[in-house]
C-alpha cells in the first residue's frame, strides 16, 4: 500500500498530494535536495513508459517520473518492506491523467494559479492497478534495472565521480527552499523544506489541494489591529443594540428600517413600493463585458457521427487521457512479457485464498459477511435504508445456493452485491436527452425545470446543462423563476452573459426571461415557456427557488408550478456529500407535484467533494426508481459528466 503520493513543481509548490499514512516531510525533501538539485549518484527519469529510478530514504522506497515540459515531479512514497509491483504503471498513468487535464492551464498560468481536483482520478488508478499487483510481507530487493540510489553517510570521504552527476531539472534552485528544519536524532543532515510544511498533509487519508491563503495563522497586521477589526465586528454584529440606536448618524434619528412581509406563498408584498433588483440602469448602469477563457469541447464530450455533441462520463475521460499517452509512448515502451508474467503470478496466488468451492450457503454463513458488507457501504455514505435493503436482497439470492469451485466467501458476496447495485442504477428508460429534445423542438420548445433544497448548485447546474445544449447549436431560454432568494435573477445574468460570450465560439444562442422579484414563479415558467414558443427557442430552462423538502407550505407550490409550466422533464439536483436526508429529500419531491408527476432524473452535484463516498447515488435511486442523469464534477460550464454505472459500483465496492 502506498503512504503517500505527491505531485509538485520544479519551484517547490505541491499542487496535489494523497497521504494514507502520515510521513515526515523530511523524505521528500530529501528527494528532492539529493536528486534535483545536488544532482547526486541519481539517473533523471525519463517520460518513457519503463522502470523508475529509486531512492531509499530511513524505512521509505521513493520513486518518481517527470513531466519536464510543465517542470512537474511525480513522487510515489512506500515503505521498503513492500513490494508494490504497479507503481511504475501508477506513475505513469497519473503523469499522463495530471498533464492531459491541467497541461494547458499550467502552460498558461503559474502553477500556484490553477485549482486542481484531482481525487476521484487518483483512486480509481490506485484501486485498479492493486487488483493486478502483489503486495508482499517480506523484504524485497528491487531488481537490477531499476536505479537505486541511498543518500550517501556524511562520513563518507569518496565524492561521486563527476561524469555520474545528472544535470538537475531547470528551475529548481537552492532559492527556492523556504528554510531548514532541524536535525534529526539519528541523522546529522540538514534537510530543507521546499514548500511550507502545511503544504502536506499530517493526517491519514485527507487530500491537500494548493493553499492560496493569504499571511499565516494569523493574516496580516499586527496582534493589535487585529484586535481591534475582530471587537468592531462582534459590536456590528451585536444584535443588541436598539433601532433608535443603530439609526443614529450622518442621517440623525432616522426610523428603524421596515421589515420585508411576505405572504402564505413566498410572494413578496407588492405595495410596499420597495425595489428589489438593484442591477439595472438605475443602480449602475450596464454589467462589465463579459471576458470568458475557450473552453475546447473534446475536454469534456465528443462528436458523434451524426453531428451531435455528446458528454462523457468520468470512466472514458480518463481512458481517453490513458490511452492516448500510451500511443505516444508505445514505441519507447518494452515492458512486455515481465509485466504480463507479474500479473499472472498476482492473479493466481489471489485465487487460492479463503478456497471454499461447493458450499452450500445457510443463512448462518451468510450472517457476520454480511454486516460487514452493511458496515462497507454505510461508511460509503449509502444511506442506512438502502444499504440494509441491499444486504437483504443479497441473503435471499445466495441462501441455498453452492459457491464455485476455487471461490471464497468474500468472492461470492461481493460479486452477488454488485449485480444488485447494478440493478439498481441501471435506468430502465432512455436517458438520450438530445433524441427527445431534436424530436419535440420542431413543434415546440422543449421545457426542463431544476429543483431542489437551498445550496445544492441548482442554477450552476443549470448553466452547464445550457452550455451543453450550446454545443449542439440550440436556441437556449433560462427562465428566472427563483423570485424569492435576492441576487438570483443577477446570478442568472451573470451565466447568460459568460454564456453569450461563449456562444459566439460555440454556436447557439442564450437569453435569460425575467420579471424581478416577488412574482409567482409559477406564471413566470409559464409565461417564459409561452414567449418561448412564441420567439421559437428550441430549450427552456426554469430556475426555481430552493426550498426546504420538509416545508410542507413551500412545497405545496410546486404542484401549481407543475401544472402551470408542464416542463418535459423535472430533474432534481442532490448533492452528493449530503448524506442519508438524501432519501427523505428524494422522496418528498418526487410527491410534491401532484398525481401522475414526478421527478424524471437526478443532477447529482459536488461529486469531485466525495472521493471514493458516492453512497448518495445509490439513496436517491434506491427511495425513488428514478435514474441519475447527470453529474457535476466542479465549478465550471464544462464540469458536467453522464453517469457511468459501472464507475459508481466500482468505487462503491472498492
């Protein structure tokens, strides 16, 4: 098992890093002051598919591959014990996934710049290459091809011979160590730190991204001022101080400020005379000119034949990126026959263990298994409803049943489980939102409506189901129907206008229906569909106000929406970190639009939040038999994916 896996610049900037076990940051450093800069006894990698250099480092084996032409290190840390046959594949593949995804940002900004989001690729790799690779117990000797280097005793009098020394990577430079730390109790050297040590984690598991934060622990200013800010803050937030009180000013006693009423139905009262939209001409004039970066469709869909552009889902994005890098590489690659030879060695010692072939299977046998299969998948985040269901329904089919010849019991269950995951996410309708939108827009506008509770993306959501409708050359409307939340017809604004600046690039055309705040949202979907149809737009997307799915009064509205509007499809958007309410929220808006109505899909949103955790996909499914359609994967118009059910039963069992 790897203890840690890092990817970091020529400068000294970690821009990803995993850490399963912690690890002093002393061992990368040490890499990273022997190897690049001082250039000692250390062949420098090439991005050649073959074996990797090694370094030994106290109980740790270190081995990397470089992406010189970004000045990326890729460093993988185990314990020396181990013997971890995949990790040169490991490498390589997360080389040819980091620079296929973020080359063109680092070629375009400084490496301290770009966001990266990057754990749900990793995993995967990590979980597909350890079923292919044998972990042993026992000491290992790394073979003769591999480059070994051990740092060299401070004792020691020989110096390494000049024409062995490799020349360091470009633009790393002794400068650019942030400072020494202290000596170590069985070690007199010292090591330098490139990157400050919050740049790595210390804990088990957690995933650290570039830190942007400006100052240390304590921001910038002194104890002082910073006193002073945090007491002036508590006195502006006290809610003690008396209207009379906080009126006083420039203005003198002026009247406590009127308190907004709104009715039975969320509606704003209309006769107050107050203006709620302060975006227009009257408060500033026109917003700034839109300055949106290209965004290249083969990034995130493709082409088909028949001219339609098309999503991709998280498993073919990163064999695209795989595969592509391997054809590059394919004639400097000869790992051949030792390769297949080391998998088949992994497969066939796996098969003989826990053998139980024959056995008839009791519900006794099937007990302690089976809570541990409950136990996996609650810590997946699958909420505790569907995970006993699952276990249950797994019961019933292997009750009398005989296990194959050379099979164990873990085998047997864990391969019953994921033909009932499968079964359930698999949808059971067609999920090809272009057949049906291409055969209704020649009549009438085809009318999507977003729903969901407070927070979970719906109008991010949105516009990336626009921008997606964009790249096929649709008339897009985005109908504000959230007249409730202030700053939500301006958020929309905001995407129209970005989305305008892509359509020029893209094709299609974008525009945004409004009537301001304290409308019935009702009227406004079915007014925006009916100018829609009027004006011949082919999609009407229908924002709507997020709402608390226990709320029985906010979502009684929902059955008047549905009715006035009658959208083709209703998708809900969930978020995938919310845990087991999922089912509840599932549920209770599948019910909230009245007889014969319901939801038609799920936009499950904040997927690249969760890592391996992807429970919430299996809730919602589970408490409504409704498919998932789409998922989002990040902040911008591209970050949409399909859903992939061989992916999300993947990193379920795994």
């Amino acid at each position: 098992m790897l203890d840690s896996f890092e990817i970091l610049s020529t400068s000294g900037v970690v821009l990803w890093s995993k850490t399963y076990v912690p690890i002093g940051p002393s061992v990368v450093n040490s890499l990273i002051k022997d190897v690049f800069i001082e250039g000692r006894n250390a062949a420098a990698p090439d991005e050649s598919r073959g074996p990797k250099p090694t370094y030994k480092k106290d109980k740790y084996t270190l081995k990397w591959t470089t992406a010189k032409d970004l000045g990326l290190i890729f460093v993988a840390v185990y314990q020396s014990l181990l013997h971890l046959s995949w990790v040169d594949e490991l490498l390589d593949n997360i080389r040819a996934l980091f620079t296929g995804l973020y080359g063109e940002q680092l070629k375009k900004s400084k490496s301290s710049a770009i966001s990266v989001k990057f754990d749900s690729y990793f995993d995967r790799q990590v979980q597909e290459l350890e079923k292919t690779g044998e972990t042993t117990s026992a000491r290992h000797e790394d073979s003769a091809s591999d480059v070994q280097f051990t740092p060299p005793s401070t004792s020691s009098d020989a110096d390494p011979s000049a024409d062995e020394l490799p020349p360091p990577i470009p633009g790393l430079r002794k400068a650019d160590l942030a400072r020494p730390i202290s000596r170590d109790d069985n070690s007199t050297d010292v090591t330098p730190i490139p990157t400050p040590e919050t740049s790595r984690p210390t804990t088990p598991a957690v995933n650290n991204h570039l830190l942007t934060a400006k100052g240390g622990p304590g921001g910038r200013g002194s104890r002082r001022s910073r006193k002073a800010a945090s007491s002036s803050s508590a006195q502006a937030s006290s809610g003690d101080e008396s209207p009379a009180r906080r009126g006083k000013g420039t203005a003198g006693k002026a009247a406590a400020k009127k308190m907004r009423k709104w009715d039975a139905e969320g509606m704003a009262d209309e006769d107050d005379g107050t203006t709620l939209d302060y975006s227009g001409a009257a408060s500033g004039g026109e917003m700034p000119a839109a300055n949106v970066e290209e965004i290249r469709q083969d990034t995130w869909g493709r082409k088909t034949k028949k001219g339609e552009f098309v999503l991709k889902d998280l498993d073919e994005e990163m064999d695209s990126i795989i595969a592509a890098s391997k054809e590059k590489q394919a004639a400097a690659s000869e790992e051949g026959s030792s390769g297949l030879m080391g998998q088949g060695i992994g497969a066939i010692s796996g098969l003989f263990r826990n053998v139980v072939g024959g056995k008839k299977l009791t519900k006794d046998d099937l007990v302690k298994p089976l809570k541990a299969m409950e136990d996996h998948l609650l810590n997946k985040n699958v909420a505790r409803e569907a995970a006993v269901q699952l276990c249950q329904s797994v019961e019933t089919e292997l009750i009398g049943s005989k296990t194959a010849t050379f099979t164990s019991m873990d085998t047997t269950i864990r391969a019953a489980m994921n033909t009932a995951l499968i079964k359930i996410l698999t949808p059971t309708t067609s999920l090809d939102l272009l057949r049906v939108v291409e055969a209704t827009r020649k009549s009438r506008p085809f009318v999507i409506s977003i729903v969901g509770v407070n927070g979970v993306g719906k109008s991010t959501n949105l516009s990336k189901l626009a921008f997606f409708f964009l790249q096929n050359q649709y008339r897009v409307l985005i109908a504000a129907g959230d007249t409730f939340r202030s700053g939500a017809v301006e958020q929309l604004r905001v995407h129209v206008r970005n989305l305008k600046e892509l359509t020029k690039r893209e094709g299609g055309e974008v525009d945004i229906f409004e009537r301001g705040y304290g409308k019935d949202a009702a009227n406004i979907a079915k007014d925006a569909v009916q100018f829609a149809a009027e004006q011949h737009y082919d999609v009407v997307l229908i924002d709507t106000a997020g709402r608390r799915h226990n709320d029985t009064r906010l979502m009684s509205s929902l059955e008047k929406f549905a009715k006035l509007a009658q959208p083709d499809k209703i998708f809900m958007v969930g978020e995938a970190l919310v845990g087991t309410d999922s089912v509840a929220q599932a549920r209770n808006f599948n019910d909230s639009f009245g007889p014969g109505r319901g939801l038609d899909g799920f936009v499950v949103s904040k997927c690249d939040t969760v890592g391996d955790m992807v429970g919430t996909l299996v809730s919602m499914v589970f408490a409504t038999g409704i498919p998932i359609v789409f998922l989002g994967v990040g902040q911008h118009y591209s970050d949409l994916r399909g859903f992939s059910v061989a992916w999300a039963v993947q990193l379920l069992m795994s």
